[in-house]
C-alpha cells in the first residue's frame, strides 16, 4: 500500500474517521482545519489553502474541530487549549528541539480533546503532557527522544533533582492531575523514562493506560504511577478530591528494557512524601521483560502513605529486575534485594493492605515475588516458570 503524503490521497471523510470516534459529540457541521510544510498561515486553513504549522491552525480551530495534519516535520510546540481532535495524516513528525514539549494539552476547556497519528521528538521535558484536565484520548502516537534536558549542563524545572530525588523531565508521556482518560495504542521509547501518571495539582484517577509499547526508556520506568502531592493522605484519611493516584487501569501493555542505565522497573507505583496515596489500580494483562527493576515494583519510602488495595492480576514478568541495584547490578538497592526479581511490592514504614497479586507468570529471575510489610502472597496463585529459585520471599 502506497504512504499517505497528503490529504488528496484520501477521502475527506477517512481524515475525519482518524479522530478515532472521541469528538463525536462535537457539532455536526464542525470545521476542520488542514496543516501542511507547504502551506501558508492564513485564517481558512482549508483543504485547498491549508496552513502551515500546527500551532497557527490550533490557534483558529474552535472547540469541536479538527485539525488535521499531513506528513511532513513540524519544528513546533503545540498547546491544546480547548476540545479539539488533533489528527496526524501520514505519521507528521513534530520536532521540538529546545522547547519544553511536543504537545501541552492544559485546562478544564481541553476535556475532551483528541490527540493521534503523530511522531513526537526532542522535546527538553515532555513529547505529550496533558495537565489538570479530564476525557482526553492520546492515541496511535510514537513518543520517542525526549527528556533532553536531563542532559544539559544545567538541568532545570522537571529535570532538575530536588532534595534527594533525581529529576525525570516528566517522561516521555506525562498524565498530570487527568481524570477519565485514554492512552492507548501508543509507542514511547528511547525517552529517559516512557508513560508517567501523577497528582501534583489534583487528582489523577480514572484513566486507562492500554495497549501501549514502553520500550528502552533507559534512565527510568516504562509506565509508572506516581503519587507526589502530601493532601492525598491526612491524618489516616483519604482525601480523593484533593490528590490522589487511584483508581487507574493499565492493561495490555508492553513494557520492556527500561531502568537498565538508570533505575526503573517495568510498571512502578510509588510516592515520595509523606501524605501521598496511590491505592485502588488495577495493573493486569501486561508484559515486561528485561527491566531494571522489577516487572511490577511498588515502592513506598515514608511514613502516612497510602497504597492499598492495588491489584496485580494476569500479567508475565520475565527477566526483570536485572540492574537495579548499586552498579546497575540485579535487585532493588531501596528494598535491599540483590538478586534478580519479578514482582517487589516494597514499603519501608507502613504496612499494605488489600494487594491482590494472582494469575501472574514469572519466569527468568532469582526472586519471582518479593514484599516486605504486605500480607502473606500464596505462591499458588501465580505461575512460576524456568529459573525462579525463590517463588515468594515476604520478608
């Protein structure tokens, strides 16, 4: 089949289905705006007369519209303000080099928007982050060669280390205070670290991470949830209004050969301060294979944490937690460990309760569960495979 290279090679209607369905509650006469390297800024941004970067059509689109890009790169940084579908034809390449990110989707008027079809690179902190807004879909996109900031000679904002907790530039995809959301069918690879959930404004719940690949995101996890606000948790009550991780599902992901230079597992729940919560997240149906922690890793460092009730149900870890100790040698250096291991549900202070570890298979590794401050785990509720010398350690 011949690449798409622009818009005429395909029927309006086809562009129009590349929304993926998510703005179908827009007006029925919404306009689309058409982007191409070959256009000129100008209000129309039609078909015949399309513009030429992303931002300016963004800028003119009202809410429910489409904005429809072909191939091409785009040296840009797009902020997504308002329910748009954002659709790239024909995998454009939106290079931002020397900007914070690719694409910023910010505020309550972004619920609802579209993001799909595009490539996103070099980007100093983030390729994608949406922030404090609910109902976006981030779909069928390659994130791929950002966090350059952590390389600079002066790291700064997302990128620089606080106190003791080295900075992270935000991942490559970044879910900051978003409720009710899709991230689906997207590639994130060669990032310092691949798809991260957070609450620093407010809660993040309600979303659903799916059917992507994390892949080779070296310097930090694959897909992790991450509880970093101190309201979350007060005075041993909940606080799900405030902040909060929780109540997110991530399914039928990939997450391979992430955390190898750096330290990260496959998929990671963990908090920082005290106050902070990441409870009620079903992690099920996913791979992870050769991370430097564990497939599954749940950290929790301080006291008045909160991360009950999570849920780790049908997934495959093999070979994992191969570098994440001192020297990127095997293990957890946090929990001690120093062997290879599949599953490390780990809290330092506080003990967990409600973990549902079951119907996973681990194979590879030295450790197939490791946990410390958690309930009994009966090894028979999960399949332990070739080279698992110690099924469940509880220590």
């Amino acid at each position: 089949m011949k690449r798409i290279t622009s818009f005429r090679r395909i029927p309006l209607a086809t562009v129009a289905v590349l929304a993926i369905g998510a703005m179908a509650a827009a007006p029925a006469m919404a306009k689309t705006l058409y982007v191409t390297p070959k256009g000129h800024n100008h209000k129309s941004c039609t078909l015949t007369q399309p513009c030429k970067t992303i931002s300016f059509a963004v800028s003119k689109a009202a809410k429910g519209s489409t904005v429809a890009v072909a191939k091409g790169t785009y040296k840009d940084s797009v902020k997504v303000t308002k329910a748009i579908a954002l659709v790239g034809v024909g995998s454009p390449v939106i290079n931002a080099k020397g900007k914070a990110n690719g694409i910023l989707l910010t505020g309550a008027k972004a619920a609802g928007a579209v993001i799909t079809g595009f490539t996103v690179e070099n980007a100093d902190d983030e390729g994608i982050l949406a922030m404090q807004t609910a109902k976006v879909t981030i779909s069928e996109n390659t994130v791929r060669d950002n966090d350059k900031g952590i390389s600079a000679k002066t790291p700064t904002g997302e990128c620089a280390t606080v106190q003791d907790v080295p900075g992270d530039c935000g991942e490559g995809l970044h879910l900051m205070t978003v409720s009710d959301s899709t991230v689906v069918h997207n590639t994130v690879k060669d990032n310092l670290g691949g798809i991260l959930a957070t609450d620093e404004f407010g809660p993040t719940n309600g979303n659903v991470i799916a059917f992507n690949k994390a892949l080779d995101n070296v310097g930090d996890c694959g897909i992790t949830l991450a509880g970093h606000n101190t309201t979350a948790f007060v005075n041993g009550v909940l606080q799900p209004t405030k902040s909060g991780v929780y109540d997110n599902i991530v399914i039928f992901n990939t997450a391979d050969n992430n955390g190898t230079k750096g330290q990260g597992g496959g998929i990671l729940a963990a908090a920082g301060p005290p106050g902070s919560a990441v409870y009620d997240n079903t992690v099920q149906n996913n791979t992870a294979n050769g991370n430097g922690l564990g497939g599954f890793t749940l950290h929790s460092h301080a006291p008045g944490q909160y991360f009950n009730d999570n849920r780790i149900v049908d997934n495959t870890f093999l070979n994992d937690g191969i570098a994440g100790n001192t020297g990127h040698t095997p293990g957890d250096s946090d929990a001690g460990i120093t062997h290879s291991v599949g599953i490390i549900v780990w809290s330092a202070i506080t003990p967990i309760r409600g973990t549902v570890i079951t119907g996973n298979t681990l194979g590879d590794e030295y450790y197939g569960i490791w946990t410390q401050n958690v309930p009994t785990i009966t090894p028979s509720a999960n399949t332990f495979a070739t080279g698992v010398t110690v099924p469940v350690f509880q220590k």
